[in-house]
C-alpha cells in the first residue's frame, strides 16, 4: 500500500497516486559545530504540495486527502524532516552553550494555522485521541482499498505503531528552558537512589542508539503550544511560550529499557502515558 501511494522500485518500478512539489520560500543557509564538528545548517520556509497522478472516484480522493493531512500533521507533531529527525533541535533547547555537535530538527507551521486540525494537538490531553484519529483515517483508506485491517496482528516492524509496540509519554513545558528529556539522551536520567547503587542512564544503549544501530527513541519538542477561544461559533487561537514535550518509545527487552519505562511509570517532572503500552 506504500508503494502504491508513493510509488516504488521492489520488482518492477511503479509510479504512485501521490506527487511531492517542494516550492521553496525562504532558505538561509549557515554553519554549527566546532573542534572538527562543524556542519552545514539550513533554516527554510516552504509550501508542500500534493497532488494526485491519477483521478480517483469521489469516496476514494476524499479518503486520501484525509489520510495525507493528518499523515503530515502526524510527522509535525512526533517526528520532522530530515537528518537527526528523531531528536529536538538542540541549538533552540539545550542549555549548554559550549555543546559542540549538530543533532535534532525543528519543524512548525507557517503562515496562518490550521485551526481545526492544530485543535486535535492542542494538549497533551487530546493526543492520545489524535493518533487513534489517524489509524481510523488510515483504516478508511485501506478499506476503500479492498484492504481489512485486523488491529489484532500488527506488522512486525520495529517502529510499528500498535498499542502493543509503542509507547507515547508527554508533558507540557511552559517554555523552552524546561525541556526535560533532552538531557536524559546524554547524563544519566536517574542518579543512584541508595548509597552505592549506580546512576540509570539510556546514553549509548538500544533505547538511544550507538554507532551502526538507531535507537528506539524519538523525542519532541511540539512547537509552541496555542491557546485556544471560541468567538461566535468559530474557534481561533495565537501563540504562546509553551511547548507539548513528546517522547515515543518503541521498547525492547533490554534491562535498560525496562529500567526506563519504569522510570517514567513515576511520571517524572509530569510526564504521562498519553497512547500505547498495552497487550
């Protein structure tokens, strides 16, 4: 089905239903990094557009301008766009001025809001019923498709995501000095409780990723929250100071990760198990 919306190469090559314009508005490219780290950065502005191949018959093209709205706003609220798109940028949330390497993304809106779908994000309260919105678009989709989901035998993908083989943890930072996780990907998260007993750390394990093996963890920082009113029947909102901090964790069996997981099951600094964790 992946190919079949976005084409392929896996035996014969296919083109698929959907079509990527990439129109660039504004791009300043610089530099980060010292000591041999140094990188090339690029902040940009752009406007995506999709468009279809092929026409579609009306059930079937309203289904897929569903799915592929609420599929990039899935990829803006959990993840981002390309190299290191799995952490929050560290220049705008790291605290350590003297930090010498380039790692994480940020990614948010221009322009003028998508009231109605950035109102499905707007806490952390309503995240957990945002994702199951996606599966049910998805489900759509599929259907039209010919296509039965059996929620009851996800894929055996590592980074599925199926109650049983993800878990999304968040709270709310009221501005970007309080990003709290961003420091557990490098110093220990939990210092030794009784004397003698070693600090936790998931720095350099599976959770995290080491050379030649990509971690299990995705952290976010969802720019910036809004606060939203209703105005005669119509709902508006503006910026504030305020992030949604996301950690989505695809666990493993490995001593590390259950430490973690147990970790969080005490809900440190807030926060909360908003989707998955379950059989």
């Amino acid at each position: 089905m992946v190919e079949q919306l976005f084409g392929g190469v896996e035996g014969k090559e296919s083109v698929g239903l959907l079509k990527l314009g990439f129109q660039t508005e504004e791009l300043r490219l610089g530099t980060f990094g010292k000591n041999g780290y140094e990188q090339p950065t690029y902040n940009v502005e752009v406007d995506i557009i999709w468009s279809l191949t092929r026409p579609l018959p009306d059930d079937q093209h309203a289904a897929l301008q569903n799915l592929v709205t609420d599929l990039i706003w899935f990829a803006m609220v959990f993840g981002g766009f390309g190299k290191s798109w799995r952490r929050a940028d560290h220049r705008l949330f790291y605290d350590n001025d003297e930090y010498e390497k380039l790692i994480g993304c940020h990614w948010q809106w221009a322009g003028e809001i998508d009231h109605k779908n950035a109102f499905r994000v707007r806490s952390t309260k309503t995240i957990g019923k945002f994702i199951n919105s996606v599966l049910d678009t998805a489900k759509t989709w599929m259907k039209l498709q010919g296509k039965i989901p059996n929620p009851n035998h996800p894929a055996n993908w590592r980074e599925s995501w199926h109650p049983s083989r993800v878990q999304v943890w968040g709270r709310l930072a009221n501005n970007r000095d309080e990003c709290v996780a961003i420091d557990w990907l490098h110093k220990a998260y939990q210092k030794g409780i009784v004397r003698g007993e070693t600090d936790k750390s998931i720095r350099q394990t599976s959770v995290t990723g080491e050379l030649g093996q990509i971690g299990r963890l995705w952290h976010r920082m969802y720019p910036p929250k809004r606060l939203f009113t209703k105005k005669e029947g119509k709902w508006t909102s503006k910026s504030t100071n305020r992030f949604i901090e996301l950690l989505t964790l695809f666990p493993d069996e490995s001593p590390e990760c259950k430490q973690f997981v147990a970790f969080l099951q005490q809900k440190p600094d807030g926060f909360e198990l908003l989707w998955g964790g379950k059989e």
